[in-house]
C-alpha cells in the first residue's frame, strides 16, 4: 500500500518513513500542502498522512481542497498536543481520523489499517442529490440557489434519504434511522413528514414507490 505523508519537520516526517517502509508501506514524503497537492494529483495513494501545521497551505485547507477535487482517499490527520486542532473543523475538512503528537507507531498502523480497510469510497461532507444539497455540520439545506427551512425531523429525514439517493428505502427502515426507540407510533408517520418535505423541497424529491417505500431523486 502507498502512503504520502505531508509533514514539514524533516526528521519527524523521515522517522515516520522509515517506520511505514519497515511495515511494507511504500512511502512518499511531501514537505509542504502544495508539493502535497501535487503528489496527489499525480500517484495513486492508498492514504494520506497530514500535519496540520504546515507552511503555505493549512493540513485542513489541503484536504478540504482534495475533497473538492472528489478525491477520496482516506486521510489520517497530525495534531500537535496545544489545541491546534479543532476536532469538528478537522472532521468538517473531510479527515477520516486524527492523531495527537506523540504517538506510537503501533497506533499510527493500526488506525492506518483501520483506513486502509474503509477504502476510497466517496463520503462528501456535504451531501447532494438532483437540485438539492445539504451540509449536516450546519444543518442546511439548499434546493437550487435557495435556502430551505426545515425542522430538526425533517432534516434528519432528508439526510437519511440523500445518504440513500437513489435506493428505494421502506418505512420501517426510515422510522429505525430517523426516529429513536422512544418512538413506538405508527409507521406512517413518514408519510406525513414525506408530504411536509414534499411541499418545501418541490413534489418530484421525493418519489413514491408503492409498496416498497420511497426514492430520493432530489428533482
Ligand atoms: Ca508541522
């Protein structure tokens, strides 16, 4: 597996390589976010190892950059031990997962693997789906150029069935994911939260599928 490892303290980022080679990885070094962004637009990465602090461009600003490229390969972030890292902004950028310096290799490979297992599967920090686009971090909706208002509910209605555009997804299946175990009412009330989003979001959304459940197209 191919890592790229952007760090600029030079004898941190050469121990680290030499610690990831003796495991088998092959290993790339980048000393700052652009010579970062470079490599990965040119090699296949397996996953990416970022500092946060990094002269030019921010680990936070490289890999939100590289999600807006649809890059999607895992990426682990450094952090240094005074509170540089904000764990929501990190998360927000696109990381998969952060590390605090000092750490010991046998957790650096293991959360790697960890990585490494979940693969480069595209998991956007903000979702779209046909004319719409919803940003979970700050519950927003947009349909087109507009912002639309939603209730707590219906957000989280929305965002279950962007994550599952495109599939046909049953009502009991919703009611599990979108209301907690408190709820013990009737299954149906996914068609009257259905019909609220249908009436902000524009008829066709969300589509009907008899007796199967209902399909998110985001028309
Ligand atoms: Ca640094």
């Amino acid at each position: 597996m191919r890592v790229l490892v952007v760090e600029d303290e030079k004898r941190f980022a050469a121990a680290l390589r030499d610690g990831l080679e003796a495991e088998g990885f092959a290993v790339d070094v980048a000393g700052d976010g652009g010579e970062g962004l470079w490599l990965v637009r040119e090699n296949p990465y397996d996953v990416l190892v970022l500092d946060i602090m990094l002269p030019g461009m921010s680990g936070y600003t490289l890999c939100a950059k590289l999600r807006a490229e649809g890059v999607w390969t895992p990426i682990l972030m450094l952090t240094a031990k005074d509170g540089e890292w904000d764990e929501v902004d990190g998360l927000d950028s696109g990381a998969d997962d952060y590390l605090t310096k000092p750490f010991s290799y046998a957790v650096l490979l293991a959360r790697l693997r960890a990585l490494l297992r979940r693969g480069a599967r595209p998991r956007p920090a903000v979702l779209t789906a046909g004319k719409l686009r919803l940003d979970p971090a700050v519950h927003r909706v947009w349909r087109g150029e507009s912002e639309v208002e939603l209730t707590a509910r219906e957000h989280a209605l929305l965002e279950f069935l962007m994550r599952r555009a495109g599939e046909v997804v049953g009502k009991l299946e919703i009611v599990g994911h979108v209301w907690d175990v408190n709820f013990d009412g009737d299954p149906n009330i996914v068609e009257v939260y259905v019909r609220r989003l249908r009436t902000k979001l524009g008829a066709d959304a969300i589509e009907t599928v008899r007796g199967a459940g209902y399909r998110l197209t985001g028309d």
